[in-house]
C-alpha cells in the first residue's frame, strides 16, 4: 500500500499542474538541484542512529525555504524590481516558489518511504 500511496501522491500533484493548464512552468531544474543538494547534504550530517531518510525529506523542507530566500534576494536586487515592472519579476517569482513546493513534495515523498 506505500507504494500505492506514493504512486497517488505523485499523480495528484502533477495532475492539479495538468488541470491548471500546463506542467511546463512547475518544472525548474536549477531550483530542484538546489533543493536536492541542500537535502543530500542534511541527510549526509546524519548521526548515528538518525534515520537518513527522514534526515533527506527534513533536508529537502529547510532547502525549499532557503531557495525561496535566496530567489526573493536575487529578485529584489535586481534592476526589474527598482523599477517595479512585476511583468518581468512575475516569472521569476514563480520560480523562486518552486523551492518550497520541491521541498515540500520531497517530504511528502521521504516520508511515504520511511
């Protein structure tokens, strides 16, 4: 049954971006790199007797929050954003909001897998 759990996890989350009209603008390699690395690197600061999988998804969470960050730090630096065009920091908004959803889905999925 986890497996049917996380097969149902996976078609909800990409089926409500289908619904929407698109999974195109829910994939961002960059920003999924950083929240795998941030979790990668968590779960390898893992004691003994902590369980690596838990320590990934936990990982995967404070990455997303952390890519968030760093996005709206990029986007508020940028000269768009002292200009206040929101048609151009709109797209990159979007993509600064994927960290968290990566990190979240990441849990999700450590989690059905513990």
């Amino acid at each position: 049954m986890r497996y049917v759990g996380l097969v149902l996890i996976v078609v909800v989350v990409v089926g409500a971006f289908n619904a929407a009209g698109d999974i195109g603008p829910a994939i961002d390699l960059l920003a999924f790199l950083f929240v795998i690395g941030i979790a990668i690197g968590h779960m390898l600061g893992a004691k003994d007797g902590d369980n690596r999988v838990t320590r990934f998804g936990d990982g995967a969470v404070r990455g997303g929050w952390l890519g968030f960050l760093v996005g709206i730090i990029m986007i508020a630096s940028s000269p768009p954003a002292a200009q206040m065009d929101f048609s151009a920091m709109m797209p990159a908004l979007a993509v600064a909001a994927l960290t968290p959803l990566y990190g979240y889905f990441l849990k999700i999925i450590s989690m059905q897998i513990d």
